[in-house]
C-alpha cells in the first residue's frame, strides 16, 4: 500500500532592518571602513543578527551606509546594550562630518515550505 501525501505550509517571518547613514570625510572614510572591517564578524556573530553589510552611496562617495538584519528589536536593543557597541559606536561617532540618519524597517517576508 502506498499513500501520498501533499502539503504546504506558508508561513511569514518579520524581522528588523536597521540602515545607518553615514557622512565622513574623505580621509575619515577610509578610517571607518577599517573600523567596520575589524568588527563587522562580531557585530554580525551578536545573537539575533543575521547579516551586517557596508555600502557606499553612488552619488557621493563619504557616504556609508550599514543594513543589519535582526530577528526582532529585542535583539536589536540588546546589542546597543552592549560593550562591542559601547566600543564601536564612539569610535564611529568621531569620524562623522554629519549627524547620522538612523531608521529601523519590519521586513515581513513570506516562505512556503512542502
């Protein structure tokens, strides 16, 4: 006897999108690039983070944006608690030509599974 079986679950998954744009000087730039690069692994290993990136923006180029994708704000919150962020932040925050503009996205992205 042979039964088969066909079913699909859909489900949907939120998580936080946080973008961080950054203006610096030329010679700043270059400063916060090896600063995100030092620690960008650690940001990224931080519970409740799936992905950190750094990209530039196309029209002016002291211009750096970073996209964390966080699980929820809790997650998010909890690393602003922390000391890797009690340590990066300031030292980032120095290197700013301009204030920062900081937004906070909730991604709903849809899967199915079968």
């Amino acid at each position: 006897m042979y039964l088969e079986l066909n079913f699909q679950i859909d489900y949907t998954m939120t998580s936080i999108i946080r973008i961080v744009r950054m203006t610096f000087s030329e010679s700043n730039t270059v400063v916060f690039e090896a600063l995100f690069a030092k620690h960008s692994d650690e940001i990224s290993s931080q519970s409740g983070c799936f992905s950190v990136e750094l990209v530039t923006d196309a029209s002016n180029p002291n211009v750096r944006t970073t996209i964390s994708r966080w699980d929820n704000e809790g997650s998010l919150n909890k690393y602003r608690k922390s000391v890797l962020f009690g340590k990066v932040w300031p030292e980032t925050k120095q290197l700013f030509s301009a204030p920062p503009e900081v937004i906070s996205y909730i991604s709903q992205s849809k899967s199915h599974l079968q």
